[in-house]
C-alpha cells in the first residue's frame, strides 16, 4: 500500500497543504484563512429571487454573498423570502457566486442570514478522504487543532518545514501556466472564461521520425495533463492540443486515459472535437488554483509567500528586526489583508514596510535591519 502524508505549512496569513502518495504529490491546496472559500459551510439563507430560466433561485447569504440553488438541490416550490438552510456545495469562481443545496436539512428556518458552521479545511478534507494518511504541521496551533479533530495519534509537529525543497518546488510550478515535461518539453495552460486550453509541445521531440516515441511522449504528457487538472483544482470545459499526430493516430491514445481518469471521479472524457481536441468536463467544486493565486500572480500573492520566506529567516534568526521592501501594491494588500502581518509580527515583530516603486514582481524582499 502506498505511503500517504498529508503535509501542512502554515505561514502568515497562508494555509498550504499537499498530499503525497510514495512522496509523489497528488493534492495541492492553498487557502487564505481569513476568506475561507466557502465549501461545506452551511448557512441560514433567505430566497431573494427565483430564476426559472436557470431551473433555481437565488439566495442572499450572510456577508453580502448572493448563492444560487437549483431546484433539483431544493428550490423547486419555495416563494421569494423563504428562509431555509443549506449548503456550499461549489465555491465561488469565475464571478458567480457559490452553488448550494438545501438536501438534508428538514423544517422551517427563522432569520437573520447567519452562518451555522465552517466546513472542512483541506488537511481535515484530505484527512477524511485518507483514513490512513498521516498528517505532519509546522504550526503548533494548527497541530493542536488538527489533533482535537483527528485524534493525536495521526498528527505531527515538525521543527522543520512540513514542505520538502521538492514540494516548494512542485507548488512553484502550480503557480504558473507553464509545466516541463520530462525528456523535454512542456505543458502550457491557457484558462479563460469560457474554457480551459491545454497545449502539448513536443520540444526537441517535434518533427522526429521515431512514432513510438512521439506515441509515448503525448501519452505522458497527456497523464500529466489530467494530473494538473487535477492539483489545480480546474472545471469546466477543457481541450487539449497534442503534438502532432493526425486524427486517427490521436485515437489510440484514448485508452491510455484510463488510469488517470480513474484517479479522478469529477473528470469525464467527452472524445476528440473535429479539429482532433481532447475534449473534458470537469465538475467544478473548489476555487480554481489561479484565481486564488492571480493570473498573473496578485500582489497578495506576492506579499505572502515574502512574508513566507522572511518568516523561515526570522526562525533562524530571533531577536532581530525585519523590514519588507516590495511595490507599493504588494504593501497595500498586506495592509487590507486579515491578520498577515499581525502573524508575521506575532513571530519575529512588526515588519517595517519600505515601499519601492520600480520593485519587480517576484523580487520582493523582506530582511534583518
């Protein structure tokens, strides 16, 4: 049986979690503890609008949100200023507010908008899903927690980060578009409202005479295709462009698939479109990684991950004090942003902030002063 370890690293104002099955990273989250996205929370809600063109309603939800409920998850029969509980079943994303269902919750609700409960985090959704994973923090209060829920026995304090150098280095690459394959190559990821493009270059590869290697090659990078679909958390409709190949040839690829579409039960292989596209639907549920990351990457984005690396020197270095040198953009979000800096501060106090106009993105710079 393969070895799975939920690794959890806990940083100001960030919450990173990966599941690794034989130290092969197969889930990948990042969630923003002061906005979580919603997903299993359960609310006390109120019918603002009926939408009978889209089979459902619209719900006003507490803190300003508006949710839609179809009528096969529960709005079928109920009048506009019903009150009545139910669930995010899909995050927002893409504009439009979360998805909820009113299934399993029975009797008549009263107002205000409230909500009732938080659904799980994703160390505590990975942990249900893989009994038998054990779950190692770098993140004291996130360990005690994560222990009260889970039982001591699973969960582990490291001293050291809970992200390997390779684990960074995987997350690096989810947060760009751009995926090298081995032997040469790349995917690259092109997400737009409508749709999610996948284009497969072959790299030195192109244009060899050698058809079972360029066999081969589209076969790997196809799994790896439909394994980033998956670690980013991507929905929809998606095309794939292999390298080469004509149509026919396109087709003996399809039961490669299998394996990796098994590993995926929200995934579903339509068939190839005319101009010889792999075409897929993917359920959405989770936030979409590049939106909660910024395509390109925000300038919160930016500001945590220096708050990350400035909070690694601050461990090694206490007592000292720390200044953070970025754009006066990547400033402004920490500022607004709940709680970052006051953790950062919690950990080695509070940072100076020295704005830099002509700061590039990425270089980003928090040090000792």
């Amino acid at each position: 049986m393969a070895e799975a370890l939920i690794h959890v690293s806990v940083s100001p104002g960030e919450q990173r979690t990966a599941l690794t099955l034989d130290g092969r990273l197969e889930a990948a989250f990042t969630e923003r503890p002061a906005r979580p996205e919603g997903v299993g929370d359960v609310h006390v809600a109120r019918l603002s609008a009926r939408a009978p063109a889209m089979g459902g309603a619209f719900l006003a939800l507490a803190g300003g949100e508006t949710g839609f409920l179809p009528d096969t998850e529960g709005a079928k029969g109920r009048h506009e200023g019903a009150w009545l509980r139910v669930t995010v079943t899909r995050a927002a994303q893409g504009g439009k507010g979360p998805r909820l269902s009113a299934k399993g919750h029975e009797g008549a609700e009263q107002g205000p908008l409230r909500l009732i409960a938080r659904g799980p985090d994703a160390p505590r959704l990975l942990a249900a899903r893989h009994p038998q994973a054990r779950l190692v923090v770098d993140h004291a209060a996130t360990a005690a927690r994560l222990r009260a829920a889970l039982g001591a026995e699973r969960v582990t304090l490291s001293p050291a980060p809970a992200f390997s150098e390779e684990l960074e280095e995987e997350f690096e690459t989810l947060a760009g578009m751009a995926v090298p394959l081995p032997g040469g190559g790349r995917l690259t990821l092109h997400p737009t409202p409508a749709l999610l493009a996948i284009d497969i270059d072959a790299g030195t590869q192109a244009g060899g005479r050698d058809a079972a290697a360029h066999h081969r090659l589209n076969a790997a990078a196809l799994a790896e295709a439909l394994r980033q679909i998956r670690l980013r958390h991507l929905a929809g409709a998606i095309l794939v462009d292999m390298a080469g190949m004509a149509v026919k040839k396109r087709q003996e690829l399809l039961p490669w698939l299998k394996p990796a579409l098994a590993a995926d039960p929200d995934l579903r292989l339509l068939g190839l479109t005319g101009l010889g596209l792999l075409e897929f639907q993917r359920r959405r549920t989770h936030t979409p990684l590049h939106e909660v990351l910024g395509h390109p990457l925000s300038p919160l984005t930016r500001g945590l991950a220096a708050l990350r690396r400035g909070a690694r020197d601050a461990a090694a270095r206490p007592g000292g004090r720390w200044a953070l040198t970025a754009h006066p953009a990547v400033l402004e979000a920490l500022r607004h942003w709940p709680g970052a800096l006051e953790e950062f501060a919690a950990l080695a106090g509070m940072p100076e902030l020295r704005p830099d106009p002509l700061c590039p993105a990425g270089q980003e710079h928090l040090h000792a002063v």
